[in-house]
C-alpha cells in the first residue's frame, strides 16, 4: 500500500458542507475480500461491503461531497444491521419482536430495524402467522405442552393475541389435548400412585398438568378418565 495512503482523514461529520474529496484508490480488503477500502489523497475514507458498492458505483478520481460520503455510509449501516438480521434468521425462525429487541440491544436505531424488518416481511422472510403456528405445533408436538403455556411464550416473543390463539387452535385439537393430558398421567403413573389418598392423589395429578399449561377443564376430564 501507498505509505500516503496509511492515514485517516476525519469523517464527514466533521466537514463543512461544501467540503469535498477526491477518491485516489480503492482496493480490496485482504482479510475480507467481500470488502472495499476507500482511499482519497489525505487517507483512508471508508470501508465498504459488496452490496454498498454495487448500489453505490465509485471509482478512482470521482469526487465526493459530504452528502455522497453520509449517503453511501447510511447504506453501508443498513447493509451491516440487515446482515446481522439475517444472521439470526438463518439459524432459526424468528418473531419479529424477537428481531427487534436483539438489534435494540446492539444500540441500533429502532426506525432503521423497523425500516428493515418491514422489509423482511415483505418478502416473506419473517411471518409472525408462520411461526406461530410452527412453534406452537412443535411445542404440542414434541414437547407436550399445554395451550395456555404456549401461549405464554408466544405472547412474549410479542406476537399478537389474535395470532396466537389462531396458533393454538390449529395446533391443539380439544380432543388431542385430552389425549395428550392422557398420555403424560399414564407415563407418571408410577409417582402418583405413590399417593394413596384419592383426593391428594387428584390434586398432585391436576397440579403437574396444569404446569404443563393444559385448561382446568380438559385436566379434569383428564383425570377423571384416568382413574376410572
């Protein structure tokens, strides 16, 4: 690299309006060679990724004003927050408010997530509806959780009721309810044997359902068809 090449000149908040600068080179990062370096005579200006230069062409000898620099550098931050959005997605779904609160914590600004989100919404990459309903059947599914516990969770991962209850009822069947209350008192029934008193019995019993997140009603006729 040009030694004259190797200092940093200030960012554009510190020039004056009319100030400008002209691009001497740009070169690609060598650690990250999705990345671009930009180099004006007084130093290095500013790194950006792919998606920034395709979406703001440079080259050398192009002038920039200070509106140019804080333009292509709000692109760059969106690129940046957008990556790190889709990161999160890409291990597993996510609800929206989820999304959110993981970008607010990273000091974001909440507009720009927002602006982003709607984005990802529009194009199908986050469905508050979907992923209702997929993590309230898994839940059911595979962990034999009750409605009311699902919906707990959903509620806080901030999907909105009518979905959730949507969700739930798609997912847990009455009846499959009853049968999954069912299933879990036989596979405990060595424990509450272990009670002799009925009715101490029946509260034990009503009480592990009800940690599971079942309604008293379908517990009850749960535990009624269980001891008979």
């Amino acid at each position: 690299m040009d030694a004259s090449l190797k200092t940093e000149m200030p960012g554009p908040e510190h020039w004056n309006e009319e100030d400008q600068v002209t691009i001497k080179e740009i070169q690609v990062q060598k650690k990250k060679r999705d990345r671009f370096s930009v180099f004006s005579e007084q130093g290095f200006l500013f790194g950006l990724s792919t998606e920034t230069f395709i979406k703001h062409p440079l080259s050398s000898g192009q002038s920039l004003h200070r509106s140019d620099v804080q333009r292509i550098l709000e692109t760059e931050h969106r690129f940046t927050v957008q990556a790190s959005l889709l990161q999160y997605i890409s291990r597993r779904s996510h609800a929206r408010k989820e999304l959110l609160q993981k970008a607010q914590k990273k000091g974001h600004d909440t507009a720009l997530i927002e602006s982003i989100l709607d984005d990802f919404e529009g194009k199908g990459w986050i469905d508050d509806q979907q992923f209702a309903e997929s993590f309230a059947r898994d839940k059911a599914r595979f962990k034999s959780w009750g409605p009311q516990k699902i919906q707990q969770h959903l509620v806080q991962k901030g999907i909105e009721r009518h979905v959730v209850d949507e969700a739930i009822a798609a997912a847990i069947p009455r009846e499959e309810a009853l049968q999954t209350c069912l299933q879990l008192l036989l596979k405990k029934k060595w424990y509450f044997d272990k009670t002799e008193d009925k009715f101490k019995r029946k509260q034990k019993m009503m009480a592990y359902l009800m940690q599971r997140g079942f309604t008293s009603h379908v517990c009850l006729k749960a535990i009624e068809q269980s001891l008979h």
